[in-house]
C-alpha cells in the first residue's frame, strides 16, 4: 500500500483496495474484416451468454458483387459446427479440406453470415475458385436486409448437399426449400432485452433504446 508503506496479501484495511483500470477491448479479428457498409446483430442470446449473430446491410448492395475469399483454417476434421452456418470445404493440393472457424481471431467476417433456409431469404451464393470461396450477391440486398447464403450449384454438388437455384432474373425456380430446425429459444433484443417469438416479429418491433442508440 503507497499510503501505509506496508506489504500487504489482499486489500490494506486501512485505505481499502486498489481502483482497477482495465484494458481497452480489442475486436477480433473476424469482426475487424467487416466491411463499412455491413454491420453485426444480436439476434438472439442462449445460454451461457452465447450471442447469435447477423451480418446485415447498411446500405444497398448491387447484385453481382464478390466478397473474400473466406478465411478460415484448413482442417481435415471439422472442430467448429454451427447449424446456422455452411460447412465449406475446398480442394488443395489434390486433398479435401475443411475451412474449419473455431474462434473469432482465425477467420473473417464472412464466418458470421447464416444459411438461408430457403430460395426466398437467399441473397448469397458460396462458390469455389482456385482453391478458395467466395460469396457473390445473387439479387440486390436493401438495408436492413441479413445477407445469407447457400451453395452454388456445382459447389452443393461438390458438398453433397442439394441446391437452391435463382435465376439470373428476379423470378425464383421452383425448387424445393432446405429447411432448418428453428430455434426454440425466444428472439431477444440486444437494446430493450424484450423477448420475441419469431425474428420476424423482433426486426418489426419499435425499440426506443435502440433508435437513441
């Protein structure tokens, strides 16, 4: 203690404990990446305070525009699942990889953006191209719109997983939706902490904390 002068196990009696200054919170690496005119959501808080997050649009997106490559770490055995997300794996050197994310700090943004469920929500298309994926805008993304993703055709060939086609106009193919389980946990607003039943019904709602924010 500077004040008694004395060596002490613990806070002095005396003069009590020590103001703790704490460090300044470094993002990660992922969130670093992100592009200015895109931005992360709370979408909804488990258990153990585990945040489900959005990749969402600024401002419009044009259609036909590239984003990455992804990066992750080349893993011949996945560590990381997340049902909301892709699993992706590329070819190198004659091998199959997976580009495994298990944290923050070894992959990019592009680890945030969910699986669309179906043709409708769909606004990405996962490809690869010399050894690496790349997302590409399949229709122009409005603000406020969550950017999702799904695998090109010959890409859900190559991760034998079936497909989404949209085509080239705005009208969609017929083609069967994949389909997800929904979350059984309620949507919880990250501003006003009010519990929704649907995602729907959470980006509707009127947040007063959020619009002051």
């Amino acid at each position: 203690c500077e004040d008694c002068g004395k060596s002490l196990i613990g806070e002095c009696k005396l003069h009590g404990p020590l103001i703790r200054a704490k460090d300044r919170v470094i993002p990660s690496r992922a969130r670093l990446t992100l592009p200015h005119y895109l931005t992360l959501r709370v979408l909804e808080i488990r258990a153990g305070n585990q945040q489900i997050l959005g990749v969402f649009a600024k401002r419009v997106i044009q259609k036909r525009t590239q984003f990455g490559p992804y990066v992750g770490q080349l893993s011949t055995k996945l560590t990381h699942y997340d049902e909301s997300r892709l699993v992706l794996q590329v070819l190198k050197d004659g091998g199959k990889y997976f580009l495994d994310t298990p944290d923050e700090d070894c992959g990019n943004w592009m680890m945030f953006v969910r699986l669309a469920r179906n043709q409708e929500e769909q606004t990405l298309v996962a490809y690869q191209h010399c050894g690496e994926v790349y997302f590409t805008t399949v229709k122009p993304i409005e603000p406020h719109t969550e950017l999702k993703v799904w695998y090109a055709a010959d890409y859900a060939k190559f991760m034998e997983a079936s497909a989404v086609f949209i085509k080239e106009e705005s009208d969609v193919c017929p083609l069967p939706a994949v389909t997800t389980k929904e979350p059984v946990d309620p949507w919880i607003c990250s501003s006003c902490r009010n519990a929704f039943a649907t995602f729907a019904l959470l980006e509707s709602h009127q947040c007063l904390n959020k619009d002051r924010v």
